[in-house]
C-alpha cells in the first residue's frame, strides 16, 4: 500500500511481475501493512544491509530508495551506486536515454563536510585552480569512515544535496565517494555549460523534456541553474507547449523520468481513500529537516488538461511544471512542493486501450464518489499540513467551479485556471486599455470559449471596472459577452446552461440568435476579443479584419493552450489588422517583422507565470487564512504596475521574462500587504513589517525569503544533523 501511492495504480498491478513478486504484494492482498512492510525490509537488509530501526517509522515505509516504478531494480545491489547520472548526459537522443539504466549520482554538496569534520573549505574560481586545490588534499588525505551510514546513503543519493562533478574532494573522502566519478572537481558554471550543451543536442522538444526531467530528479540544484539562466529557453520546454505532449506521452516517458527511487509527484487513487493521511506521508522525495514542512501542493485529476481533455494520469506533468515556475519564478524551495494527481480513472478511449497506461483502467467515477473523496484528499492534507496553499489545477470546469466556491471561504487554496488566468489577463488587460485610448466605460468585451478560464477572465474584468472605474456590478456584466459552441451565449437560447455561464448571459438580444463568431462580432461590435476555446484558427483573417475595421487599435488576446491550439499566430495578426493590433497569447509566439519597413514586434504573453508564482509566495510569507479576492485583485494590479519605464515605452502589456523574479518579489509584496489591510494575515513579522509602512524593507524580506541554488549550501548544513 505504501509502495503504490508514489505510482501510478496499474504499474503495480501485474501478479506476473517478477519485482512485485519479491515485494509479496501480489500474494498477501489482505496482509497487514506492518506484515507487508516488514517483508520488504527483509529483503532489503538481506541486499542492501539497511537497518530496520532506520527504515520503519511507526510500521511504515519511508525510505525513498522503496518508492516504486514499473521494474523495481533498485533493489539490485550491482546498480545501487555503478553509474553517475553524467551518463545519462552523453546520451544524443531519447532512445538512449530510455535504454538507460543508470541511477541518480551519488555524490553530494560541499558544505555537508561540516557534519563530518570542522576544517573549512576554501573553493577558488578558476576550474584549474579548483582541480589542483582539490588534487594535492586527494594525495594527502586518508579515506574516512563515517559513523552513520545509513544517513550517509540518504545524503549521497539526494538530488537535492546532489552536487556530481562538482563534489570537492574533502566530501567526497567523507561519503566514501572516491572512486566513483572522475578525479577532476569542477566548477558549477562548467556543469551548466556542459548539461546546457547536452540539452541543446536533443533533436525534439518532448526529449529535452525527459532530459530535463531525469536532470530535476537527480540534480536539483543544477537543474535550477540552467532554468534560471536560460529561462525563455527553458521555459516552453518545462511548461507550454511541450508539457502538453509530456502529459499525452506521460505513461510511455513516465519510466524515464526519475532514477528508480525517485518519485515524479504523489498519486491518490480512489481505492486509497481508507489510508490517504499515511499514504500522504510517503511523500518524502529528499532527505529531510523535519521543519520542512511542505509550504504548497499543486493538484489535478488529470480531467481537463490544457485543451488536450481528459488525460488521466498523465495531467502529472501539469503539476510538476507548475511546480517547476513557482520555484523559478518566485523562489519557493523546491523540497517544500508536492505534486498531486487524484486518479479516479478516465473517460479517454484511447488511454483506456492503451497498454502502457499507468492509471485505474476504469470510467471515471461519478459526483457521489468524486466529492467525498476530494474532500477526504483536502481533509488529510490541510490535517497534515495545515500552513500548506493549495492550488486546484486542470479540473473540468464544473468541477472546478464548485470546488473553487466549497474550499475558498474556509480553505488556504486557490484555482489557477479560474483566478490565476483571470489576474494575469486582468493585468495585461489594464496596460492594454492605456494603448488603445478608449475610456474603460467604453469597451465591449467578447470571450469566444466560455469555460471555467473565460468565465474567470470575465470575472476578473468586471472586478476591475467596478474597483477602479466606478461602476456598478450590472453595468460591469453588461459589458461581457460570451460565444459558446452554440454561439452568442443567451437566457433564450433555449439549451440548458451551464452554471458558470449564467451570469454573463445576455438577455437583450431580443430573441435573436447568434450562432457564430462572426455574427456575433457583428452585433456586438467589440473592442477587445479574448479566445479560450482550444479552436486553432477561430480568429480567422475575416475575424481579424473585422476587428481591426471596428478599432483604431484592436485588443486582440488569443489565449488558449499549447499554441497549436491558439485561435490565432501574432503573425496573423500583426498582417490581418496591418500592424494595429494589441496582442498577447497564453503560449508563446516569435517576434513579427514587417516585410516592408523591417520594423520588429514582440508579441505579449499572458503567462500566469506572472500571477501564480508571487501570488503563492505572498501567500506563504503572509499566512492568510483564505486567499480571497482582494488578494487575487492586488496581484493583478502589481503585475500591471512592475513595467519598467523602457518596458512601457516599447508597448509591451507585460514585463519581460528574464525578470520574473523582480515581478514576482513585487506580486508577493502586493498579497502581504493587502492580507494584512484586510486582517487575515497571521504571520506577525510580515505584519509589523506592512505596518511599519516600509515598502523598501518589505520588498527586502520577500527577495531574502527566496531560495537560491547557491543556497544549497546552507540548506544542508541545516537539515543534514536530522537525517
């Protein structure tokens, strides 16, 4: 039981499995866990020599090198420490990769030398200089014995203290690591260069995503330096667009992903509903302070996946990327993030043929089980963790609305698709209002696609035309329309509507049917045309024609995700409306160059990125109860606000990217002080620091709450004396 939860349910399922066999799960279903746990533990000592009293907490399993995966050949002592990951980086192409059967390296971080011995280390910054410094120490020292093993197994096979080529000599004579990796010390810049390298060798996006992957499991803190360093790179490999082919391909690349051991995120299954608070607890994907509490969980049940539908199991992906950005963006230590798939099965044919499907091979379950078991999941979870944010993520709409308006006035949480997109379109929206010279009461607002994003973008605008124009709600909802698969989206229309779009409803088209863009477009005459249909080509040249003849500067937000499922390119756009547009996507597009004056545009990208991240950690830093609207409202508008004065110059809606921390050290700053205006902040240093009314100082605190690669260091130093 312990085992399973860390895996995707079907591959444990197999009695014919030689792996699980060993494990005795197949021939005692009914066996106590304790029983069952022993009988690992038995085989374990009698392979790896491990102690009992150091795997066995309260008749549970925690040691990670247990997690599970499809062959469990980690339990074969001739691979436990035979290959160093770097392997895995000389590989040019997925197919080597996935015949790879190397495990994570088992070197670790320089400053863990203080657990074993009071000698500094004095690291110089010349590669050189490093590997000579490094020599004459190997040629003097004598090999140490370190007292516990155990601890020294955990830290060595960390990805978190994982530092390979890099390992200083000292440290490595203190784990016993000499012999295992090549003589020469290397700096961090040389190993960034190097995997850097690597990864561009690949000749698609979907295996710089696996090499991305295997490289997060086994070397964080490398990992991070190359998303940091090459984030506009990096991003659209890790995110949209390609974690949408990562999640379609999840069960075949889902092996290839983490050295065996290693856990891709925390799977609850429906049939694990009796044991989920101890089944959460598993969840132990590095060697831990107990202080670590985890600080956010991003979840999913994998129904609603981008605009890719129902993938099961495999909306993984979405999780762990996100994950990913809230560590990049905003500095949230990578150890304190739980990435959780709910399977309940799923509705997709396809998966459900598919051989190498990971997940529960069954329809998935109706409203009277799903409720009770995501409240069973929430229960456990804010049990557990009570401080933890959680953030819903890639529900179906209806779903996702109802459980945005249960959990939100009494739970730590917040949805993404509904609140995150809404700020971060709300964001661009205001700058896009000042480029295209309209009074705000002016604007007519038209969103083709009205699922639970849509809806949430709308909700977001007529927020901030009532907060900031003065309006009141009814004239705020007078100014959306929404286009639906049926057309114009009406009281009369005479089908049955969906909840979520009944608020923005029309009811003065006076019993006129719309059944399609471009009739809509002509009865409404909008200003600003919002797409979140997952309907490539929506916007066509008719479409962007008519709007650029409507509008001295047309708004123009073509919004869904991954691109190839964006209603319109900025190419289109920039030709069709003849360069009038204002223009951002949700997924990125290149740079526009006119043909005939050689002027180049840069299109705006309403990533959430802008939102989530800081919105996360304002929340974590300030401890709100609830994350109410204001909070959401306040992240928007610091977004809005964070353009530099060169960035507004260029026309730009948002800031750019490689700033993303500054954006979102401004973001957070924004949510601290609004959760303390409004009283639900409980943190009293964020507190007296707002109340204090020094921006300066509370900008300061958030920047100095962000966690760093170079803080590794530290990190195990802190930590390393509990393991």
């Amino acid at each position: 039981m312990t085992l399973s939860t860390l895996l995707p349910r079907s591959a444990v399922r197999s009695s014919s499995s030689s792996s699980m066999s060993l494990l005795g799960l197949q021939a005692r279903p009914q066996q106590p866990q304790t029983q069952g746990a022993r009988t690992v533990l038995r085989e374990v000592q009698s392979k790896m020599k491990l102690s009992t009293a150091n795997c066995i907490r309260s008749h549970h399993l925690h040691y990670s090198a247990l997690l599970p995966r499809p062959r469990l050949s980690c339990f074969s002592p001739t691979i436990s420490r035979s290959h160093s990951s770097s392997s895995l980086l000389s590989s040019s192409s997925t197919s080597t990769l996935l015949s790879s059967s190397s495990t994570s390296s088992s070197l670790s971080t320089p400053s863990l030398l203080r657990t074993f011995s009071s000698a500094s280390i004095a690291i110089p910054d010349n590669d050189n200089n490093i590997n000579h410094h490094h020599q004459q120490q190997r040629n003097n020292m004598t090999v140490a014995e370190p007292t516990n093993t155990n601890s020294i197994h955990q830290i060595s096979k960390s990805p978190y203290l994982n530092q390979s080529t890099a390992t200083p000599a000292e440290l490595r004579n203190a784990l016993r690591l000499h012999g295992l990796s090549p003589a020469k010390v290397e700096s961090f810049d040389l190993q960034k260069k190097r995997a850097l390298a690597q990864l561009r060798s690949k000749s698609s996006d979907i295996e710089k995503y696996v090499f991305l992957a295997w490289l997060r499991n086994t070397n964080v803190r490398l990992f991070y330096g190359i998303v940091g360093d090459q984030l506009e790179e990096v991003l659209p490999l890790i995110y949209t667009p390609t974690v949408g082919t990562a999640c379609q391909t999840y069960s075949s690349i889902y092996p290839f992903l983490a050295p065996p051991g290693q856990p891709d995120g925390l799977f609850l299954s429906i049939n694990d509903l009796p044991n989920l608070t101890q089944i959460i607890q598993n969840y132990r994907p590095y060697p831990q302070d107990p202080s670590l509490t985890p600080q956010i969980a991003v979840i999913t049940d994998g129904s609603r996946i981008l605009g890719l539908g129902d993938l099961g199991v495999g909306g993984m992906g979405i999780p762990v990327g996100k994950l990913q950005l809230y560590v990049a963006g905003a500095g949230v230590d990578p150890r304190r993030t739980i990435p959780i798939t709910l399977d309940l099965g799923t509705n997709n044919e396809d998966k459900l043929n598919d051989e190498f499907y990971l997940g529960l091979r069954q329809k998935r379950v109706g409203d009277d089980k799903f409720f009770p078991f995501v409240d069973a999941v929430i229960k456990s979870l804010t049990t557990l963790y009570p401080k933890m944010l959680i953030q819903f993520e890639d529900f179906s709409s209806e779903h996702a609305f109802q459980l945005l308006d249960k959990y939100q006035p009494t739970t730590f949480c917040f949805n993404d698709d509904i609140q995150g997109t809404g700020a971060v379109i709300l964001a661009g929206f205001m700058n896009a209002i000042n480029l295209a010279g309209i009074p705000a009461k002016d604007h007519k607002i038209l969103f083709f696609g009205a699922g639970s994003a849509a809806v949430g973008v709308a909700k977001q605008l007529a927020a901030y035309f009532v907060n900031d124009h003065g309006m009141t709600e009814d004239e705020a909802r007078e100014m959306v329309w929404l286009v639906d698969s049926k057309g114009l989206v009406t009281l009369d229309r005479g089908d049955k509507l969906a909840e979520h779009k009944l608020y923005f409803a029309r009811k003065d088209n006076a019993g006129a049917k719309y059944p399609d863009i471009a009739s809509v477009i002509e009865h409404v005459r909008p200003t600003a045309l919002f797409g979140l249909s997952s309907q490539s080509g929506a916007f066509s040249e008719e479409v962007l024609k008519s709007m650029a003849a409507l509008n001295n500067r047309p708004i123009v937000f073509p919004l869904s995700n991954p691109a190839y499922q964006a209603e319109c390119s900025f190419e289109q756009a920039m030709i069709h409306t003849k360069g009038k547009v204002i223009f951002a996507s949700g997924t990125a597009f290149p740079k526009y160059t006119d043909p005939e004056t050689g002027l180049i545009s840069a299109p705006g990208q309403g990533n959430n990125m802008y939102i989530f991240p800081g919105l996360g950690l304002g929340g974590i830093l300030a401890q709100p109860a609830t994350i109410s609207d204001r909070l959401i409202y306040s992240a928007a508008r610091a977004c809005a606000q964070a353009l530099t004065t060169e960035e507004r110059s260029q026309g730009l809606l948002y800031p750019v990217l490689p700033r993303i921390r500054q954006v979102s050290a401004e973001v957070a700053a924004a949510v601290v002080t609004e959760s303390v205006a409004e009283g639900s902040a409980t943190n009293e240093e964020t507190i007296k620091l707002v109340k204090a009314d020094d921006r300066a100082a509370l900008l300061d605190f958030v920047i100095k709450s962000m966690w760093t690669t170079d803080g590794v260091e530290e990190d195990v130093t802190t930590f390393a004396p509990h393991l």
